[in-house]
C-alpha cells in the first residue's frame, strides 16, 4: 500500500497497487473522503488531512479535534483546514453533514533527478530518483534552441517560485523582490534561503543571469521579477496544505506582490477526481484570478528497473485542467529541434480518475545547468557540480516547467510591450498560444496518442511570441483577432531549411481542436472558467455565453467535436460504463471495468493495475 511520504515509482506502481479499492472506498465513506484516507480510516491509521468544510463552519469544526489530534494549519480562503488525527475522530469527520471533503495532506515532493550523469536508481523512505545519460547544455544554447532574442527577458514579469526557497546567488542577485516562509504554519516574510537548494536551480532556469559564468548559463527570463515562496525543507519534502497556502496566498497578493506566473515544480500522486482535489482546486483559483500556473508532469513515465515506458504517471497538480502541465524532452546538448525526444522518464497521461489528456506541453528537462549554492541539499552534491563554480546540473520535469515559466513570462512581456498593461492575455490565451505555436516530435509509439507523451509538441518560444504580438487581445468574442497576418511555422537554425511547423492545434481535457482555433478570440480564452457541470463537461465562460468542451464542442456554429476521437489507434472517452477504451479489440486499455482496474494489451501480454492489489508488469 502506498505511504504519502515515499515517492511513489514510476507509473504510479504503488498508486496503482490500492487503486482497485478506490471506488468502493468511496461509496463506502459516502464519496467524502480520497483514497488514502478511505483505506486509512478502517485500517485504524492515524493521518494527518485537509479537512474542507461548509461556509461559516470552521471554528465548530476545528474545536471538534480530540486531545490526541492537533490542528496544522487554517485554509480559510480555501475553506479547508489542515489537521493530525486518529481514525475515530477521523471517522467522525467523514460522518459529519458540514463536512465537503477530507483529503490526505500528502507530503509533496520536487520533480528532479539529482544524478544527472550515470543511468542510477536510488530508493530510501523519502525518495526515489532516476537518471539519465546526458551532457551538459548550456543557457545560450537553449536560449537558441527555443528561438528567444536579447529583446526576450521577461522585463519585469513577476514569476513566484513554490518550492524549496531561493538563495541570493550572483546569478539572481537584484532579482528576488519578495520572499515568504509557510513551512512554520504561517506566511512569514523572512529574507531569502534555500536549504535543499531546488528552487535556486528553478529561479536560475528562469531569470539566471550567468553573472558568475560569464553569461554561459543564463534562464530563459533573465529580467524576471522572482517572489520565492517556501513550502519545502532540507530534504525537498513538505506538505500538501502548505503548497495550498502558497497558492493562495500568490492569489490573494497578485496585486500587491505583481505575480503574473506561478512555478510548482512538485507534486505528489493522484488521491482523488480533480473536481475534489483541494491541491488541485487551488490551482484553479489562482488561473481564475489571472495568474499563469505552470506545473512539472512528474518523473513517472518509465519502469526504473526495466527501462519500460508507460502511462498514467501524471501527479498533482499536473492534473489540474487549468494549469500549463508540462513534461521534459531530451534535446541531445544539440540547438537542433530535429533530433529531440520525449524524455523517458517524462511522465505520460492521461490522468488518474479523470482521464484528462495531459501534458500540455514539453520543454528541455535533461542536464540542465543552472545556479546553486554549496550550502544546499543538491549544491553539496559534488557529482552535480560543472565547470564553473556555483553552478549545479539536473533533470527532470522541474527544469522542464521552470524553463517553460520564463517562455511564459517573456510572452507576458510581449503582449506589454506591443499591447500595454490595459490589453492583458488571459491564462487560456497564453496556454492556447504556447500549444497551438508547438512544434510536434516524432511520434516514437504509433500504438499509443503523441498527445499523452508530448501534449502538442515541443515548446516554441520563437513561435508563440510571433503569435503573441499578432493578436489582438480585446478583439470582440467571435472575430479574428490578428492585427497582423502570421505564418505558421517558425525559423530556428540547424533544422534543415530552417522551418519548422507549429503543431496548429490544442488538447484540451479530453479534445483535441484543430484548425484556426487559437486565432480568434473566443469565449474559451476568457477569464472565468467553470470545470464539469452536471454531465461532466467542462464549461468555458460564464452563463449563456460559453463553450461546452466534454461530449462536444461548440464554436459558434462552426464545429461540432464528437467525444469519440481518432488518433491510429483511438481513444474512446467516457463511454456508457465510464471507462476508456485504448486501441483495437485486442489490445486495449480499460478504465474503471467491473473489477476497477486498467487492462493493457491482449490477453496473453499484458499488464494488470489494482487487480488483487498488485501490478503484473509484461506477462
């Protein structure tokens, strides 16, 4: 059975050993309580949870907590409160008719590999990491690699970092505007530090300005304004109601603080239906209220013993449908897009319980360079350190998010600079952007969707500026919104002639949209967005004037997109039984059958999930 605190494997493998029971721990609990904490409760655990509850119940609830339990910390903007109890007070909770929801306060993790050189697996009781074999890439050439010019440095854009803090490195020095502590239970301003050091590296990916390189590893924001907030300790671990906090506290001070961007480079297993998932809710507060949240898709996409790719292994908050979930590609230490591929380790959709298609995007995520400090965690790692002094190199979907937040925050920059302040992209303006300018890689599985490897391609930082300055982002709802014509491909050297194609198209849930889409301005770039109505669709907008993306979808009265997709092998979503059916009649993929569990392939080859608790790799 899966603990919160060990990092789960690749695949989700101990997610997927209890997921049989899931459903029925649900109805047994009356569908208040995620899987954790509905296993938990008859087994008699002691667990620490978020506890969300009905307006105004708070305090009622919270002076409820016995003698052997504590509260941890108020959610109050959430509704929510963090709280260690034994299973009889837990019990007492799930029965009680104030209470919406009780989730675990999962100990979140970061998304990297700390041993960057050597093909390595290392397990402990806090931590599992796996490596790749690449050499290192410097700044400028990934700067070249996504087409940004010295005009692109996210001039003033503020970018808050969720994470393990951020040292006041030369590389950021002047940089960091405003620094907060939650690991104590409160937002404490504190001056700024790193202890495990994963947020430094994060924070040089972005705005590094290679003071201490000679401008070799420079981030992809190098004029960003970085607002650290601290959620994890020394050992790059912490809780879920911290992360929560953070969020909402960027939300609440977007204004004071000017954060434009929210980095969550961490993230710990799917528990729970993104609908109830406190985490992930929080999320899409801070997108409803404008901000731009990038997620790492997680480490998962690989079997760490066999070296096998697989599915699923998409973590929260990379589940969240409004965030910009992003996964790692390996770009060979080359400027070159054409010999790029989906990191192995990258982890692939779709999302547990909901199906959701995701990542959005992948960006480089391998053998990243950026800064660090000796008095870290990872800086104290000498098989991490490079060529210059006070630098460090990791992998993985943290760098990968890290370096896509910069792209973000040098789109924001665009948009100022040609539109000004007034003229503002909406978070679903920049993901539809960032997915639609992609350029696609090579399919390396024509069994499987591309879209739950890559999302729509490799991100083009080149590609969604260029898309970014054409439009117009107060054009009226249902008209072009291009002020100047835009060609469709992207030039970027070492390609070949040179152009490259953008992907010209958008996943979104559980839809693929082709076409001009992304260059009118529509209801679903629009602010507010309501996930899942009564039938489980999603709703983009507000009253009568929206678009409906879940068994169709409406634009005008110009497409209408089935819920029934093909892609070679096809996918069909949400079917009578509530399940998804993958590929042909012998070699599918079955969510949610009668034994709730995922079969995967034919009969005499295939894998097993949550089937008597267990997972049969091969045959």
């Amino acid at each position: 059975m899966f603990k919160p605190v060990v990092c789960f494997a690749v695949l989700l493998t101990s997610i997927s050993a209890s997921t049989a029971l899931a459903q029925d721990a649900y109805i047994r609990r009356g569908g208040k309580a995620d899987k954790e904490v509905s296993e938990g409760v008859p087994a008699g655990k002691r667990l620490r949870v978020i506890i969300s509850h009905d307006a105004g119940a708070s305090a009622a609830l919270k002076s409820r907590v016995g003698k052997t339990g504590r509260v941890k910390r108020d959610l109050g903007s959430a509704g929510a409160f963090s709280a260690e109890m034994d299973a009889k007070e837990l019990d007492a909770y799930i029965k009680d008719k104030r209470v919406r929801g009780i989730s675990v306060d999962a100990r979140m993790h970061t998304d990297q590999f700390t041993s960057p050189t050597t093909l390595t697996t290392t397990t402990t009781s806090t931590t599992t990491s796996t490596s790749t074999t690449a050499s290192t890439y410097d700044g400028q050439k990934l700067r070249t690699t996504l087409g940004l010019s010295s005009m692109n440095t996210g001039y003033s854009v503020g970018v808050a970092i969720i994470d393990s803090g951020i040292a006041q490195t030369p590389d950021l020095r002047g940089r960091i505007s405003a620094f907060y502590d939650f690991t104590s239970g409160a937002a404490v301003a504190t001056m700024p530090t790193d202890g495990y050091g994963h947020g430094t590296h994060i924070a040089g990916l972005i705005a590094g300005s290679g003071a201490s390189s000679s401008g070799k590893y420079v981030g992809t924001a190098t004029n960003a304004r970085l607002i650290g907030l601290k959620v994890l300790d020394a050992t790059g671990a912490g809780y879920t109601s911290d992360v929560i906090a953070a969020i909402d506290f960027a939300r609440t001070n977007k204004a004071a603080l000017g954060i434009d961007v929210i980095n969550l480079s961490l993230g710990h297993p799917i528990f729970e239906s993104a609908a109830t998932d406190p985490l992930v809710q929080a999320v899409e507060r801070a997108v409803d209220a404008g901000i731009v949240v990038v997620v790492a898709a997680g480490n998962y996409g690989m079997n760490p013993v066999t070296g096998e790719i697989g599915y699923a292994g998409i973590s929260s908050p990379g589940n969240a449908p409004s965030a910009l979930t992003v996964g790692s590609l390996r770009h060979k230490s080359t400027a070159s897009r054409l010999d790029d591929e989906v990191s192995p380790f990258s982890s692939r959709g779709p999302t547990w319980y909901d199906g959701f298609s995701k990542p959005d995007i992948i960006a480089p995520g391998q053998a990243l360079v950026a800064t660090g400090t000796f008095a870290s965690t990872l800086g104290s790692r000498p098989e991490l350190r490079v060529d210059y002094p006070g630098y460090i190199k990791l992998s993985g979907t943290s760098m990968a998010a890290g370096v896509a937040s910069g792209v973000v925050a040098d789109m924001i920059e665009a948009n100022r600079r040609n539109e000004g302040y007034n003229s503002v992209l909406t978070p679903n303006t920049i993901k539809a952007i960032l997915q639609y300018t992609a350029i696609p890689l090579p399919d390396a599985d024509l069994s499987t969707p591309s879209a739950l490897e890559q999302g729509t391609g490799g991100i083009n930082a080149a590609g969604a500026i260029a898309l970014t300055t054409a439009i117009e982002p107060t054009a009226p709802a249902g008209t072009p919104w291009l002020e100047t014509g835009i060609v469709q491909y992207t030039y970027l050297p070492g390609t070949g002639n040179g152009y490259l194609k953008w992907s010209q198209h958008i996943v979104w849930g559980d839809h693929i949209v082709w076409g001009d889409t992304a260059l009118w301005s529509l209801e679903a770039w629009a602010q507010h967005i309501v996930w899942g109505d009564d039938d489980d669709h999603i709703v983009w907008g507000d009253d009568d004037d929206h678009i409906v993306w879940g068994d169709n979808f409406i634009q005008g009265t110009s497409l209408v997109l089935d819920s029934i997709l093909s892609w070679g092998h096809h996918i069909v979503w949400s079917t009578d039984d509530d399940h998804i059916v993958w590929g042909d009649d012998d070699d599918h993929i079955v969510w949610g059958d009668d034994d709730d569990h995922i079969v995967w392939g034919e009969d005499d080859d295939h894998i097993v999930w949550g089937d008597d608790d267990h997972i049969v790799w091969g045959d």
